[in-house]
C-alpha cells in the first residue's frame, strides 16, 4: 500500500495557507470590513474558469456576479492576500469528485498564485495550456488525477519556484520534460500513473532539494543503471522516496544505489530486472520500506543484505527466483510490519528466523517450498497480525485452537493455509476472523467449528476439496459479510438450510461435488448479489425454480450439472442477461429449449465479461488495509473432456450446455444470435427439426455437439464457415443430403458423422448418389446447377425483351379497347395489364394479317374482267 510522503512539508503548506486565511479566522486586516478586497481583474478570471465547468451540486454556487457576491477572497477555495488583495491561494481539492469541465486558461491571469489545488476535477482529457508557465510565483500545484492528456508543455520548467508538483492516479504521454530539471527548490514530485515514455532526464540529477520522487505506473523502459545514473548528484544526498514499479525498467540492480544514503523508501516493483540483489543495497541504513516483487531476479539473500537495515518495516521480494538462506540463529536488526515472500525458496525448514518478527500485519510466504509442521511458537508471533499466507507448501500436522493464540487479539485476521498437507478437524477460529481458506488440505469431520466465527466480519470461507462431512449447519445467519463460500469436493449432505438466504451479499457459492439432497431453498433468492452458483454433483431434486431468473439478475456463472432436476426449463433463465456458463446437463429435464435464449446479451455482446471477487482482511477503521481478489474455481465440460478452471480462466468461457436430459422441439433459430458463444452442447436429447440454416454467423464456436438426437433434413451450407470448430459431434441423428464442404468441415473424420444414413460425401462417403459417372467425360454438377438457373432466367428475359420491342412498334385498337377495359375493372399491377394489352394487339394484328393474306389468295381465283 502506497503512502504519500513528506508529511513536514504538508505542515509548511498548511501554514501557508493559515496565512493567507486570515478574513476567515479573526485576523485583523488593513482594508476595512466593508471594503471589497477582490481585485476585478481576478474576479473575472475565476468566474471565466468556473465558466468552463460544470458545477451540478453547487460546489462553487459562491462565486458570482451578484452584489453580495462580489469580494471574491470570500469565495469557496479562494484567499487573498491580507496586504495586496490579490488571489494567492485557489484549493479546490475539497470539492473536485464533483467538477468536471475544461481547464481554461484564464486562471493563469492570477499571477499572485502561490497555492493551487485542483486534484480530481474531471478535465476530460484536456492539455495543460501553455500559458501556465506564467506562474512564476507559485511553490504549490497540485493536478493530481484530473483526467488531463496531451505532453506536458515546455513552459512548465519556468516555474523555478514550485516545491510540490503532483501530475500523477492523469494520461500524460511522451517523454518527461528535461527542463523540469530546472526546478532547484522543488521537493516532491509526484508523476506516477501516467503514460510516460523512455527514462529519467539527465537533469534531475541537479534537484539538490527532492525528496521523493513518484514515477509508478508508467511505461518507462530504460536500463536501471543507466536511470540511476542520472539521478546521480546532489540529489542522491536529499532523495527519500524513489517509486519506480509498475514500469518497463530492464537490466540489473544496479550497486549505485548504495550512494543515496538518505533513501528510506525503494520500490522496483513489477518490472522486468533481472539478476542478482547487490550487496550494496544493506549499506541503506535508513531504508524502511524495499519492494522488488514481479521481476526476473535471481540468487540467493544472505544475511550481509539487511545487516545494517535497523529500520527495515516492509520487506518485498515475492514473484522472484530467490532463494533465501538465513542461518538458524540470526536474529535479523529489524521489526517487520509486511513481509512478502510468495514464491521465494524458504525451506524445506520453516524459517526460523521469523521467530523474532512480534510486530507483522501482513505475513506472504506461499509457495516456498517449506516441508515442515508449523511450530508452536509462530502462532504467538504478533497481535497485530491482520494477514497471514502459509499456503502452496507442504506443511503438515493439526492446527491448534486458534482462538486462544495471539492473533485471536488483532483487529480482524486473514488466514490462507491452502494447498498444504494438514489434517485433523477444523480449528476453532477467532471471532474477529474475516477470511478463511484452508481448501486443497486433509482436514475431516464436521464442519460446525466454523459457527465460533460470530463477529459477522467473514468475507470468505474456502474449505473445499477436503474430507469434510455432515449436515451443513444452521449457523450462516452469523456470517452477514460473506462474500464467497466454497464448500466443494467434501463428504456433505442433506438439505441447505433455509439461513443460507442471510447472506445478502454473497457473490460465490460453491456446493459441487457433495451429496447435497432436497429443493434449492427459496430463502437462495435472497442473495441477489450471487453471481456464481455451483451445484454440480449432487442430488438436488424438483423444479428449477423459476426465481433464479427473477431475482439472481447478476448471475453469470449457472452449473446445475448432474442432479435430479426435472420439468421444463424455465421461461425466466431468460432474464439472466449476464450469463456466461450455463451448464444443465444430466438432469431429467423435459419440454422445449425456451425461444428466448436469445436474451443472454452476455453470450451475444463482446465487451461483457465476468470479473473476480474482491474481499477484505480488514474492518472499516483500521489504519491500515489489505484486501484480495478471489478467482472462482469450477470443473466444466469443455471439448468432450471434463476439466478444471481457476486462476481467472472460467472467465473466458461462454458455454451453454443442456445434454443429456428428455428436451423435445426444434433447435430454436434464436440460438444463431448469441455470436459470443464457443460451445454449446444439446446432444442426448430428444430434439427434432433442422439446424437453423444461419449457425454459420455463430462464428466463435469451437465446439458444436448435437449427437444422439432425432434431427433431420439437410446440414446448412452455412456450417462451412464455422472455421474455428475443434469439435463438432452431429452422428445419430436422421440428417440427409450432402456433407457441407468447407476447410474446417473437411478436418473431421466420419465420427462425427455417423448414425444418419441418409447422409453423403466426405468425410462419410466417397460420393452422393446424384453425383452421376458418365463413360466419357464426368459432369460438371456445378455447371449443371448453373444452367438449369440460368434457362428460365433467359427466356423471361428475352420474353421480356421482345415485349418491350412489340409496345414501341405494335399500334392496334385492340390495344386501346384492353386497357380501356382494364382501367374500368382497376387492375392494380399495371407491368401485367401492359403485357396482356400487348399480347391483345399483337392477337389483332395477327388476325388482320391473316385476313389480308387470304384475300389476295381469294383474288387469285377471281375471274377477270375480260373473260
């Protein structure tokens, strides 16, 4: 946990303002009460800024126009000199959560400004405007977390006289400006997560005043020695505080730093350092705070590292590849309130050095390959203890009665002793408990020990995949904090108790894999927070209630897997808009697959996804916090094989699978819409019908089963551009026709097709009956397809054509009596009533040519007037 430092200087500029309050506090003033001090110029420039924001609370509702208004240096955030009536503090800082707005440059006309405080007023992404180098009086700015972006400008080294500069929590990009070197007085500066690029000037070197210096969560990318090396100078005398983790820093630890004797806060953290941890680092005699976790570091830690390190406090190291090696009676000079050691070599002994460490809070040793029982002693360390992580050892033996240890006395405590090798009963755990896991052990027996825990400060409860048994006890009343509860992989049975449903804000419930009986208890609809509801493996019974999709809106993991359910699914699944998973498979469900799974948004929208759990080792009050994320853990069918998920992999799954129940009905053609979805599984049913004909848009797909159903007609051409199927299963059905072709399709072998007798081509069969063998040359089916289209297309076409030619040319009263007739009669489609007007005339003068050919046949055998 990150704490700002310099608090003597925080007391310098208290002070400072007290100075500049004086109106407010009873000082006496040269300027009468009843004059205005507000110099009009600055009047106008601070109504110009608030101009530019928007103020929907009020915060600013004193500053005005109005005649009672008029003194400024009586606004909110605002104070004048005492002797010059100019402005010389705006704060600001109370009230910024509820600004946002642009950042105008006209508060740069109060050139008296000595104090400005704008931390959090949301800028909306605007650039420092150029004009703020004209400052040059001010000591105090702080923008801290005022969403600005752009570089920084140039002109901001003008400001030689600033003490405290806080730019950090903003989107500043670039490189950092070398002439902020300039700033010789200056003694905090604070640029941490921003977007910063490349490495620290070579300037800043010459801060003989800094003190610390903020450059966390950035993307700076330099070498470590070459970085140090610029900082080296004056300033590596008064430097304290040099943050540098959350960055892209390379190379070694470099044995400069061993010159800044004044350094008393180090942190390299979540980097990408490699190497060895110089000896030159124990030479810090007023080190109390080194991180180094999440790097590449190697080697090993001897005690000649931390000899001279009297006031070490918090000792980082975890996420390396180190390995510690303290002899067994070295009592180390320090006291450690947060030691951190995940994944560092501690064992196989426990260390015993920690057996002087009485004042720690926060206690990491996971993952340290320590094969050992926990000795007695360790459990009367400190009663400060509000974390404590023992687990991914091979720690062995009974827990005692932690409720009568050490820790039983700090403020709340949180304890992981998970995937280790103990055994025996549950322990008694204290009352101010306030997270438990202790799953992936041997514990047995019951599990009503747990009911001690009546503080209500339990956030999470992790006893699964242990030898549990019982009755779940009725004791969950008493946990009103719990978050997550993980009772899987035991020996549990009966009924859940109808108390389940005072857990009102529990966001995980893990019950699979016991032998839990009985209805889901309607009291579960109480727990409108769950997110994520496991009940695989049982023999739960009865009717999915329908109350699931009426009140657990926020669920986006549903596993009902393997139980007894039976009837219908009910319509109000559909209402569960943020699912992910939804697994009912090997019930004895019954009826339709609902019409409107087209509702699960989550399994149709990209940019929805689930988010772990976060709970607290700590109660509102203590004065210092730690927190942690819990990642759901789940055995999911996935592919045709059953595999477990954690460490945030369940969340990249989006699944629906109701196999093997008795459904009956049609596929719904809904289902194409949910394009998100990666594998859905409806075989072992009863299903009839076709495959919708546009599955192809459902293009994520990666496994497809429908097998072992009684589907028929012909497999959609669409299902050729399904390219991402690793697995597709359609054998025993009634499908016929031919195989679809298709670069994915062509990759599975006749398995995945077999059982449909009606069905043709590769990979089942060579060929398809219509696929005729001339003696001479095979036909072109596609060829064929084509003209058997394309013929009747040309004939209407040429019909058309010589219609079009016959209404310029033909002229006949016949044309004009039909559509006279036709207009009498309203014939609406007028193409139609055109065509057969023209056909009528070409009748007419089809008749009067024929008329007019016979008569001058008939004239031939006219006698002649002579004869």
């Amino acid at each position: 946990m990150k704490i700002l430092g310099g608090g003597s200087l925080q007391l310098v500029y208290a002070l400072l303002i007290l100075v500049h309050m004086q109106p407010s506090i009873g000082f006496n003033s040269t300027i009468g009460d009843d004059d205005i001090r507000c110099i009009e110029s600055e009047r106008q420039a601070l109504l110009a800024f608030k101009h530019g924001l928007v103020d929907e609370y009020g915060c600013l509702s004193s500053w005005g126009n109005e005649e009672k208004k008029k003194d400024c240096c009586e606004w909110e955030g605002v104070r004048c000199s005492n002797t010059t009536g100019h402005v010389t503090v705006l704060n600001l800082g109370g009230f910024t959560p509820l600004l946002r707005g642009n950042f105008s440059p006209s508060l740069f006309e109060l050139q008296h400004l000595i104090y400005l405080d704008l931390n959090e007023i949301n800028f909306n992404l605007s650039h420092i405007p150029n004009s703020i180098g004209s400052l040059n009086k001010i000591k105090h700015l702080d923008l801290f977390y005022c969403n600005l972006s752009g570089p920084l400008p140039s002109q901001l080294g003008n400001l030689r006289g600033l003490r405290y500069l806080n730019l950090g929590y903003n989107q500043f990009e670039g490189l950092i400006p070398e002439n902020l070197g300039h700033m010789t007085f200056l003694e905090n500066l604070e640029l941490a997560f921003n977007q910063f690029e490349g490495g620290i000037p070579k300037s800043f070197g010459n801060l003989c005043n800094l003190v610390s210096l903020y450059l966390w969560l950035n993307n700076l990318d330099g070498m470590l020695p070459e970085l140090i090396g610029n900082l080296s100078g004056c300033l590596q005398l008064s430097l304290e505080e040099l943050l540098l983790d959350d960055n892209k820093i390379k190379g070694p630890v470099s044995d400069m730093i061993k010159n800044f004797s004044s350094l008393r806060w180090l942190s390299l953290s979540n980097n990408q350092l490699s190497g060895t941890l110089p000896k030159g680092i124990g030479l810090l005699s007023n080190l109390e705070r080194l991180y180094i976790s999440s790097n590449s570091l190697n080697g090993t830690i001897s005690e000649s590292h931390f000899s001279t390190l009297s006031k070490l406090r918090d000792l980082s190291l975890s996420s390396n590849s180190l390995s510690i090696n303290f002899s067994n009676d070295w009592i180390p000079p320090f006291q450690l309130d947060d030691i951190e050691l995940q994944s560092c070599e501690l064992g196989p002994k426990f260390p015993s050095w920690l057996k002087s460490q009485r004042k720690f809070s926060y206690l990491d040793i996971s993952g340290g390959g320590i094969s050992d029982s926990i000795p007695p002693w360790f459990w009367n360390l400190s009663s400060r203890a509000n974390h404590v992580n023992l687990s991914s050892n091979h720690l062995y033996g009974v827990l005692p009665n932690l409720s009568t240890t050490k820790f039983a006395d700090s403020f709340g405590l949180g304890i992981d002793m998970s995937k280790n090798k103990l055994e025996g009963l549950l322990p008694v755990f204290p009352v101010n408990v306030t997270s438990i896991n202790l799953s992936e052990n041997m514990f047995f027996g019951s599990i009503s020990s747990l009911c001690t825990t009546t503080d209500g400060k339990l956030t999470l409860l992790d006893v699964s995949y242990n030898q549990l048994c019982g009755k779940l006890p009725d004791c969950m009343a008493r946990w009103t904090s719990l978050v997550i509860m993980n009772l899987a992989n035991n020996h549990l049975f009966g009924k859940i108790p109808s108390s389940i449903g005072s857990l009102h804000r529990l966001e995980s419930l893990g019950l699979q894999n016991n032998s839990f009986s009985g209805e889901i208890p309607w009291s579960l609809g109480n727990c409108s927070a769950l997110q994520y509801l496991d009940l695989n493996y049982n023999s739960f019974s009865g009717k999915i209630p329908a109350w699931i999709g009426e009140r657990l809106s926020s669920l986006t993991f549903l596993l009902l897997r393997s139980n007894n359910f039976s009837g219908d699914i009910p319509l109000q699944l559909c209402w569960l808009t943020n699912i992910m998973l939804l697994d009912l498979s090997h019930n004895n469900l019954s009826g339709n697959i609902p019409w409107c799974i087209q509702n699960l948004t989550a399994l149709a929208q990209q940019e929805i996804s689930a988010h772990d759990h976060d709970f607290i080792d700590w109660q509102p009050g203590a004065e210092i916090s730690y927190g942690g994320s819990y990642a759901d853990k789940a055995s999911v069918m996935w592919k045709g094989m059953e595999r477990d998920y954690e460490n945030g992999n369940l969340k990249t799954l989006k699944i629906i699978d109701l196999s093997s129940n008795k459904l009956t009905g049609k596929i719904p053609v809904q289902i194409s819409v949910l394009l998100e979805l990666v594998e859905l599984n409806l075989s072992r049913n009863q299903l009839t019908g076709w495959i919708p004909s546009n599955i192809g848009q459902m293009r994520k797909l990666e496994s497809l089963d429908l097998s072992w159903n009684q589907l028929s007609g012909q497999l959609p051409w669409s299902m050729s551009q399904l390219y991402f199927l690793g697995v597709l299963n359609l054998s025993y059905n009634n499908f016929s026709g031919r195989i679809p072709s298709g670069p994915q399709i062509q990759t599975f072998d006749a398995s995945s097709f077999i059982g449909n007798l009606a069905l043709c081509g590769l990979p089942l069969t060579p060929t398809c009956p219509e696929d005729e063998k001339s003696d001479s040359k095979p036909k072109n089916r596609d060829m064929d397809e084509f003209w058997k289209s394309f013929k009747p297309g040309m004939e209407l076409g040429a019909a058309i054509g010589f219609v079009g030619v016959l209404s310029v040319k033909l002229d006949h009263p016949w044309k004009h009596l039909c559509f006279l007739l036709f207009n009498n009669v309203r014939v609406r489609f007028s193409n139609l009533k055109g065509c057969l007007c023209l056909l009528v005339a070409a009748l007419g003068l089809l008749v009067r040519e024929n008329v007019s050919r016979l008569g001058r046949k008939l004239k031939l055998f006219e006698p002649s007037a002579s004869s």
